[in-house]
C-alpha cells in the first residue's frame, strides 16, 4: 500500500497558501466542497469518474487552474 501526499496550489492566486491532501482526503474535498460549485454543468458521469479515477481528478483540478504534485510518497516498508 502506497499513500501519496498532494500539494495543491492555485495558479491564478500565487499568494494562496497551498492545501495538502491525501487522495482520499482530496477526493472527499473536491466531492464535497468544489464540484457543485464550480461544475456549471454537472453530471452523474462526470460525479463518478471524479470518485474512481485519480488522474482524471487531478486533470479536473488543473482545468480550473489548480497545479497538483506529490510530495511525499509513504509506503508499509517506511511504517
């Protein structure tokens, strides 16, 4: 098991803090808080693959200007 930790900065405000997130805690985040709205058009599909695909999550985050990297990778060996 690997868990993955994201960094979250906004391209358009760069005197934002930036947001660090699990997957799963980004994933909850984007669910959650952002995607009713920001989404000016949301669908029951689109709702789905946010909740099973990572990289389509992050290629969501990045179409409104959210740059998203890992920068910290911690695995059962480092436990």
């Amino acid at each position: 098991m690997k868990l993955h930790i994201l960094k979250i900065t906004d391209r358009d405000d760069e005197t934002s803090d930036p947001m660090y997130y699990t997957i799963k805690g980004l994933r909850d985040r984007v669910l959650t808080d952002w995607y009713d709205v920001w989404e000016t058009m949301p669908t029951e599909e689109m709702r789905e693959k946010l909740k099973t695909d990572d990289e389509y999550m992050i290629d969501w985050l990045s179409d409104w200007d959210y740059n998203v990297e890992v920068i910290l990778t911690i695995t059962e060996k480092d436990l």
